[in-house]
C-alpha cells in the first residue's frame, strides 16, 4: 500500500454488492466462482457485463482486505458496524483516503470543527502535491472527483450528516468487538481515524 493512488475515483461506496460477497468469500466460495457468478449470473445486478466485471475487481480488491475473523465480525453486526468495516477494507487498499481519514476527519474531529468543508479536503490534497511527486501530476478534475468521492463514501457509512447542504462529522461509536479487533491487529491509526482518538 506504499504508493498513493486517485482509482477511488472509479469506486462507490457499494454496501450490498461487498456484503453478498462477504457471505460468499466466508463460506469459503472460490474468487473464479465468485466472478462466475457475477458476470454471467449478473449476481451484482448489473446491466453492463464490462461494468459488472470492473465492479467484480474492485470489490475483490476490498474483500482481500478483510481477514476470516472480520468477515465473521461483518456478518454478525449490525448495519452500522457493516458500513465502518467497508470503510476499513477500503482504507486498507487505500494509503491516500487512510490518511485523510486520519489527518482530516480525525483532526477535526479533536478540536472540535465538525463541519467537513471542500476547503479541508482541498488544503490535504495541496499538502499531499507538495508531499509526492506522483500526487503532483493529478489534474484539479482528479482531486474534484476524489473530494467528491471521499465525502460520498464517509456520507454513506454514517460517518458524515448531511444539513443545509453542509457536511458534519458524526464519530461512530464503535462495537467493541470491532475495536478489540483493531487494537488486536495493532490497527491504532485506523481506530483513531474513525474514532476520532487522540
């Protein structure tokens, strides 16, 4: 996960399409099955076969995140705890949105704004240019894309309300299994991202 990449772009948040294969992957359903049934059983739903096979490999990438015992912890939780560890699997793909969520949403989250403005994206994005020389290169519709996907992605997992067409920070409030998990693998960045933990 060392270099920085804007393929979220390509990505939605896809909460139901990732749970049917969760349930599939923990019953131990081998991935050429699993594409099988996706491309030529359209288990996706999807229309297009190029789409449900680029949607297959992205969702691949975010399962091969997620070990056994947290698929036994998705599958066992409720609806939000499901939507935090889509954010986990795809923080865990993703070196640049982990540190949003940890530089951003978790900073924020400590002093007290909790108001997500474009601008707070915007200011992470310039420092991440200055940072990486491949960052440097993206064009302002690649950042506009990705600032756009970032707050689809925390506004779907609940992680963000909202009101008067303005974005508020709302922390999750953590099943303990999930943090005991997180703590167990030694995830501390990733607790502290979502839970907004000094």
């Amino acid at each position: 996960m060392e270099k920085y990449s804007s393929g979220l772009v390509a990505e939605s948040f896809w909460f139901t399409e990732l749970k049917q294969i969760i349930k599939l992957r923990y019953n131990n359903v081998s991935w050429d099955e699993i594409k099988k049934l996706c491309v030529e059983e359209n288990l996706l739903g999807i229309a297009k076969q190029s789409r449900s096979i680029r949607i297959y490999g992205y969702l691949k990438g975010r399962v091969d995140c997620i070990d056994k015992e947290l698929m036994e912890i998705f599958l066992s939780s409720d609806f939000e705890t499901q939507k935090l560890i889509n954010i986990i699997s795809v923080a865990r793909k993703n070196k640049l949105f982990l540190e949003f969520l940890y530089e951003v949403y978790r900073e924020k989250a400590i002093i007290g704004h909790s108001e997500l403005t474009p601008s707070d994206i915007n200011i992470f994005f310039k420092d991440k240019q200055l940072q990486d020389s491949n960052i440097a290169t993206w064009t302002d519709v690649t950042f506009r894309r990705l600032r756009s996907t970032y707050m689809n992605f925390l506004t779907d997992a609940g992680m963000v309300r909202l009101h008067n067409k303005k974005r508020f920070i709302t922390l999750p409030i953590l099943d303990i299994v999930l943090e005991n998990y997180l703590v167990a693998h030694n995830e501390m960045t990733l607790l502290k991202a979502l839970t907004g933990g000094r």
